[in-house]
C-alpha cells in the first residue's frame, strides 16, 4: 500500500437523521474549503413530457430562495468569500459546488443549504431561464460532440432513460402551460431534493468536528424522502449492438469510435480492469496498436477508455483519428485492434505487466502536483452514493490487487458481437436526420462475414504488448537546495545562449523543470515560413510520440511547441532521467527531417485542423483573432491555412535548414538538481547548440489607435453573431496593469447580470482581463441567436461607459474586490510546476526581481476609491485606452462602419501600424 497527497483514511463519514450522507476531509494544502452536493436527479429523471427539466431546474436554483430572495445572491456571496460557485446537470446526477475561503465557510454554507432546500422558483423568472437554455441550445446546435452525444440517444434502447433529449429547449418548455411547467419544476425539486437523495462532500483546512455541526445545524431540516429509483433496462437492446453507425460531421474529421458495451466494470476500485486494459489498448510506443496503424498510414491518434459510464453501465471506447487510407481500410484496422486484444488474453499470466502498470499509478499519486480538490470533491460527493465509507477511504491507495479472474472477466466483453463501430467523415451514406441538431446519420446490422473475421484475428507480428519500462526508476531522492540557487541566476551567459539555473525548496518534490526556447529569424520571416515551421514541428513530434511514450507514462513528460518568435522544447517530471531526456531531444531537434511522405500526412493533418478551427463559435473565432491583430507576430488561421497548402517539401527544407543556422537560446532549469547537475547540462547545451549567433526577437505589441475604435470583421458558419470589446492599457506600467485587474473585477457582475441576465442577450457573456505578452487590457464580449452585432456593441459600450462614469456606485464593493485581488496577486504557487512557469515568464518579461506580482498586490493594497474613480474617468473620456471592435454577423446584417474605421487586411495593417515595444 502507498498513501498519497491526499489521505482519504482520515476522512470523516456521518449520515443526518434526514438521511444525508456526509463526508468532511481535513486538509492542510490551502486555506479554503471545496463544497460539493450531489443529487440523484440527473436527466435520467426527467418526466417524458418534459425533457430537460432537470436543467431548468438546475439554473432556477440560483434565483433566489426564502433568505436570500434577490436572483443571484448566491452567487455575489461566494465571490465576496474569495470563492465561485456552479453547478451541472448529468446523466443519472445534478451537482452544486463551490469554493471559498475557509474563514468564510459559516457564513457560505448555511445559504447554500436555504439554496437547496427552499429554492423561492418564482415564476417570475421561468419566462428568462428559458431564454437561457434556449440560446446555450443554440450556442452547441453546430457543435459536433453534442450532435454526436445525440445520435448516441437515438440509437440506444429507447426505454433506457439515456435515451432522453438532456438539454431542453424554448419548444419544449413552451409546450406546456406555464403553471404546468412551474408545478412541475415544485414536484420535481420536492421528490428529489431531500435527504435520502443527496450527499454532501467537503474538503476543507477548518476542524471536522465544527464543520460537521455547522453541517448539522445548515442541511437539519432538509426534508428526508426517498431516494431515487436505480433500475434500468439495458443500455442497449440486441439489434444495437455489432451495428456500424455513419455519422457526416460538420467540421473536416474523419475518426472511427469502437465501443465496447460493458457493466458497470468501471465501478471496480481494487482491480481497476479497465484501466489496466486501456493502458494497454492505448499504448503508444514502439509495438503498439497505434504505432502499427501508424506505419500503415491509416491513423494518426488512438484514445483507448473514454466513454459514457453510469452505476451500472459503461461505455469502453477505441477511438480512432483517421486518414484517408485509414477511412478505406476500416475492416482491416477492426482487425488490428481484435489481434491487439488477442494478444493481451493471452499474456494474462504476466503478472508483472500489472504491477508495473500499478506502480505508474503509485508514483503519480505519491508525487502528486496541485490536487484538484473541487473536482474531487464533486466526485466523491458522488461516490458516497455508491460505495461504502470503509471503500471510499482506499480509494487512494494504491493497491498492487492482481486478480487474473477479474481480468479475464472484463477482457470478455471485449467481442466482436458486443461492438458498435461509428464512422464519422465526410460523405458517408446516411438515411435518417436525428432531433434537434439535424445531423445525419444511418445505423445497420455488421456484416456477418466481418465478425466472423473478428472472431478469429489474424497474428500480426508487428503488434506487440509494451516491454518493461526503462524510465521506471526506484531512486526519487532530494537534493538539498543551497541559498544562493533560490532564486534564478545565470549559469551560462553569452550573446546568445543563457542558462538560468535555481532550486527548490518550497515542495520537496523529486522533480523539476526544464525549459529551452529557440528565437529562430527564420521561422518567421514570412507566412510560408511560419507554415513550414507548423509542419515540420507537428512531423517532429509525431516521430518521437512512440519512441519517448515510456518516458512520459513513467511521469517524464514533454512538449515541443510554437511560439510568436520560433519554438520551445519543455520537460517536467521527475528530475533523476530528465537532462538525459531533454539531451536526446534536443539531438532529435537538430538532426530530424521528415521524409516526403511524413511531410505529405502531416501537412494534409495540419491542414485539416486549421480548417475545423476556422468552425469554432464565433466567440472564439474572435478572441483568436484578438491575438493575431496585438500580436506583431502572431497569424491567422484562415491565412496559416493559405500558407500550409502552398508549402512545399522543398521550402520546408529550406526553412529549417535556415532556422538552425541561426538562432537566440534561453534555457531555465529548476527543481530538484544540484549545481554541479546543471552546469554539466549547460556545458551539454553549449556543445549542442553550435549555430547559436542570432540575437533574442521582439514580442511587440500593436498599439492601437486611441480616440476612435478601430472595426475588424470575423466572417463565421456559425448564425449566432458576437462582438468583443478590447480595450487596451496605454503601458505596461504597474498602475495601468492594476487598474485594468481593479476595474475589470469591478465590471465583471454587473455586465453579465445586466446583459446575461436581465437583457436576455445571449448565452455567452462576459468579461476578461486580457494581455498580450504582459500588456494589459480588458476584453468585453457576448455572442447572440438574436441581436445583431450593432445592438449588442450598442448595449455593450452604453453599459461600460455609463458605469465607468457613474463608478462611484461601486465604492461600496471596493474592499471586497481589493481583497479577492490581493489573494490572487499573493497566492502562493500550487505545484513545482506552477512556480517554474511562473519563474519563466518572469525572466521572458525581464523581471529579475521575480516580484511583479508582489509590487501590484503592494500598488493594489494602497489604492483608494478616488483612484479608481479618476483612472475610470479617463478611460470614460475614451482619450486614453486603445479600442478595437471584432465582430461576427452570423445571419445577421453586418455593422455600419465608414472604411477608414475598418481593419480589412491584416498584413499592411501589421506593416504600418505602431507597437508596443
């Protein structure tokens, strides 16, 4: 047995005399408290008439309750507590939960309970939330996992509750008389929301005995009940299974999902077969399922594990990205995968392979970074209904269980005759449209012929299961920090290599990380050099993905990656392997060249998701977009797309060949290294990078034109129409920086309450402190079904202008937001890894001092009222702050802007305009 970070064996367990099941764990990782109740009162539970009323339900739970009437207040409390606060409608569960402050967790709990037990479900309000579900419907109608997740529902057991439409929409809704559907949403809330039926989960730094009696003296009253019923028919009936389903997406993909269909073998905390099995399945290394197909040219990734689960049921998913060749050769890679598993029954005996594998689960929970502990509280809230307090506190611990019967029980579902294969390209038949989403699909009977092959794979000796691990190692010891390396300093200083180097002493951690980033001229030169550069590190990294797979699975990971000024090359992980793993790598960087048909398959990917981000919603059209026009060099997907079909193998080798001829080198290494270690890597480096004779390359930033806004146009798919408001800071000074945090926080409530909430002006509202390489600005947006981008930029500016001059309104919230902000600015760094990324974007922005942060916590702290009161009147006298409008019509009519105001081509605009420097 192995204990981990968090050690669920001290946890207490109670159960109120209403039924309510509770757990409190004590923690000592941070001084806040995670909240989370879970209710068995998913979709699963909707009434036939009514599908989606759990989500309504869900969303009339914020507007008020007996204590708290005003919409919202919930809300608005947590977030004074230094906290936020959300919920989700699932299949067989809805979950509330939030985070705050522990000091606060007196004041935040006993509301949270008045929330759940005495909801006020004005009727009133029912007419607004529907609005609401009925633009975040319409948000995801192009979406196509959700169109996708509902041909899943039409083609399961029609009895079985997955079957249900989750969502809702205005249709239904509206289909019933009003004080219909609020007398349902009243029984609803009063069959399910009581105590039997829901469990409470908090993780929190305060004393479990005075949690548990405010717990007591908050959910007491809660109504006890009855819980919910469990029983289902099956999943899917006979005809359903050993089917192939067409499905024509909307983006480009082409992908083929085998489902298993299996009981609820998930549920297994001992054994853990499934996750043995897709360790396996989803190998990526030298032998593996996916190296092989690989090599044939008929897929590009492989996902092995996902899938829908309940209580009782699960979905175990083979997931195939595929090419064009591989969309041809479906039978044959269906017969891959069968050969695959094949071999996995019969090597059940080699016992070692679990261990193994049971070891990989020790280390990554016993050096576990940053737990996120409002996700597990919301799956252990969950968990309560299902297993014991006794199960619950083993549920991390590793325990090394192999149980051969148990493995070989599991690996039996795994039949040709218990599949369903779902082919999702372009251009396959189809013959019917599901509800809602209008996306075409056709289901029919396997061949007999092909399961029959199935059922008897053939031997593939190129297929085969993963070899001992030679990264797995039994020597994790610390090395002790010296003073003089706390900070970063610099171990090798030229022209045109740096090394910095410090050490830890915060975490105690056996690992590290290990930055290396190239400013390459070259790389950049042009729109053909940038695409040259996308596909040659997409080649790169898919040539090292099988042969460095062991590394990562053995918790030595990296990542090789673009940036405005050339690429970086980032390890993380344990530290005793990891400079001999970033040496190779940086070999493999110098001396890789991919051959011309591994140019023409990476191009043709790149190509393809270029394309599907050219179909993302507008929203996120235009926030992309944001970055292109204030990033000197930064370029656009829909001109990157231009560029990567025009390069040629040729001019990829030119570029690169250019590239690493010259170029600038930055390296940071930090964690749990001795000085001694990471001289001898700088020596390493400084061997290696030979061509290094180039200077490091501007991050510039656009200024933009003060006075009048500047409008760019987005053309999307999408129908819905989006507008964001950038308005950015006139420096970078600190005063500029804490000024648009302060008034950005200030905003941000009462823009989405008045334009979300009370306006009905779309799904997708909100506000954002956004800068670009350290500049600061704010970002404004909403994305509408049913305004067109001139009212909304209207309501926007006449809401943002009118509160900046009217700003003293929020005197009163001001020492709330100072304090939320302060404990941002001095939060301390959650893991090794935050604190070495933090570090690291300090030396990018020359911060040596590394206290940027505490200097705006110290500006903040001394900032009064009328400060902000004065900068805000500036910002309203719109001399001051730059201004740029993106917009996206969707079916709307486009805005009327003169064209002297208009960004129209993005290339003469970054040669002429001025930056930022």
């Amino acid at each position: 047995m192995l204990t981990t970070t968090l050690n669920l064996e001290n946890a207490c367990f109670h159960t109120l005399p209403n039924g309510l099941r509770v757990m409190i764990y004590q923690h000592d990782l941070s001084p806040a408290t995670s909240v989370s109740m879970s209710v068995r009162a998913g979709h699963f539970y909707d009434p036939q008439e009514c599908e989606g009323l759990s989500h309504l339900l869900e969303h009339m739970m914020f507007l008020g309750s007996r204590h708290l009437p005003k919409a919202n207040s919930i809300n608005d409390m947590v977030e004074s507590a230094g906290g936020a606060i959300n919920a989700w409608t699932g299949t067989e569960f809805a979950n509330y939960h939030f985070h705050c402050r522990s000091t606060e967790i007196k004041r935040i709990l006993p509301a949270f309970a008045d929330m759940m037990r005495l909801p006020l479900l004005d009727p009133d309000t029912l007419n607004k939330e529907i609005n609401a579900i009925e633009a975040e419907f319409q948000f995801k109608i192009k979406d196509d996992l959700r169109r996708l997740y509902q041909i899943h529902k039409e083609t399961a057991n029609p009895l079985h509750p997955f079957s249900k439409f989750s969502v809702g929409n205005a249709d239904i809704f509206r289909s019933l008389p009003e004080c219909e559907l609020h007398a349902a949403l009243q029984q609803y809330h009063a069959q399910y929301y009581v105590g039997a039926n829901m469990c409470l989960a908090i993780f929190t730094s305060e004393n479990v005995d005075d949690v548990l009696e405010l717990v007591s003296q908050s959910f007491g009253a809660l109504k006890a009940g009855e819980e919910a019923n469990t029983e289902w028919p099956a999943l899917y009936t006979p005809e359903q299974l050993a089917v192939e389903i067409n499905i024509v997406p909307l983006q480009t993909a082409r992908r083929m999902i085998v489902t298993f269909a299996l009981p609820g073998l998930h549920q297994d905390f001992r054994t853990k077969p499934l996750n043995y099995l897709s360790h396996l399945i989803g190998d990526e290394g030298e032998g593996s399922l996916l190296a092989y197909l690989k090599n044939k040219n008929w897929v590009t990734n492989l996902i092995a594990g996902s899938g829908i689960e309940g209580e009782d049921f699960k979905d175990f998913n083979v997931s195939f990205q595929l090419t064009e060749q591989g969309l041809a050769n479906r039978d044959h890679i269906l017969q891959a995968l069968f050969s695959f598993i094949a071999l996995i029954s019969n090597a059940m005996d080699e016992k070692w392979r679990y261990q193994e594998k049971a070891h990989l689960g020790a280390l990554a929970y016993q050096y576990e970074d940053n737990p996120k502990l409002q996700n597990i509280v919301c799956d252990y809230s969950q968990h309560l209904f299902s297993f014991s307090s006794d199960d619950i506190k083993l549920f991390r611990i590793v325990i090394d269980s192999f149980d051969k019967e148990v493995l070989e029980n599991a690996l039996s579902y795994f039949r040709p005759d218990n599949i369903r294969v779902k082919m999702i390209a372009p251009e396959l038949a189809t013959d019917t449209v599901c509800r809602f989403y209008n996306a075409k699909y056709q289901m029919r009977p396997l061949s007999q012929t092909l399961l029959s092959q199935l059922c008897h794979p053939e031997n593939i000796p190129e297929l085969q299961l993963p070899p001992p691990n030679p990264y797995l190692g039994d020597d994790y010891h610390l090395t002790i920090p010296q003073a003089e390396n706390l900070t970063p300093r610099l171990l090798l200083d030229s022209d045109y290599t740096k090394l910095w180097f410090a050490q830890d002493d915060t975490f105690h951690s056996p690992k590290g990380d290990l930055y290396v980033s190239f400013d390459t001229p070259a790389f950049s030169d042009d729109l053909l050099a940038v695409a040259a550069k996308r596909i040659w590190l997409a080649a790169l990294n898919d040539y090292l993905q099988a042969k460095y797979y062991r590394a990562e699975i053995a918790g030595l990971h990296y990542r090789i990656y673009g940036h405005q000024a050339g690429f970086s090359l980032h390890t993380r992980g344990f530290s005793n392997h990891q400079p001999k793993l970033a040496g190779q790598l940086l070999e493999t960087i110098y001396e890789f060249i991919p051959d011309q048909q591994h140019f023409d398959r990476l191009k043709a990917m790149q190509i393809q998701s270029l394309e599907n981000a050219l179909m993302n919603k507008p929203t996120n059209r235009l926030f992309s977009r944001l970055s292109v026009i204030v990033q000197k060099n930064t370029q656009a997907p829909v001109d990157l797309l231009k560029a990567v079909k025009e390069c040629t193998y040729q001019h990829m080798r030119e570029c690169l060949d250019n590239a690493l001829k010259g170029y600038y080198v930055e390296c940071f290494m930090h964690g749990n290294w001795s000085e001694d270690e990471a001289q001898s890597f700088a020596e390493k480096l400084q061997q290696q990078c030979t061509n290094a004779n180039a200077g490091p390359m501007s991050r510039a930033v656009t200024a933009l034109p003060v006075g009048d806004a500047l409008y760019h146009e987005v053309t999307c798919e999408h129908e819905d129409a989006a507008v964001v408001l950038y308005l950015q800071a006139p420096s970078n000074s600190l005063i500029d920086t804490a000024m648009c945090m302060v008034l950005e926080q200030m905003l941000a409530a009462p823009f989405f309450n008045v334009l979300r909430t009370e306006k009905q002006l779309g799904y997708v509202v909100g506000t954002g402190y956004v800068p670009h390489n350290q500049h600061p600005g704010m970002a404004f947006y909403i994305q509408s079904p049913s305004h067109a981008p001139e009212a909304l930029l209207k309501e926007m500016t006449s809401f943002l202008f009118e509160q900046l001059n009217e700003i003293d309104f929020y005197r009163f919230y001001w020492s709330t937001i100072q304090k939320n902000l302060l404990k941002q600015l001095e939060e301390r760094d959650l893991s090794l890894s935050m604190k070495s990324q933090r570090l690291w974007v300090c030396l990018g922005t020359q911060d040596l001092a590394f206290d940027r942060n505490a200097k705006l916590a110290d500006l903040i702290s001394r900032t009064s009222f009328q400060d902000i009161q004065a900068y805000a009147n500036k910002i309203a006298e719109r001399n001051v702050f730059g201004e740029l409008v993106l917009f996206a019509s969707g079916k709307f009519p486009s805005m009327d802007v003169s064209d002297d105001k208009k960004l129209k081509d993005l290339a003469l605009f970054k040669k002429t305009t001025q930056y930022f420097q």
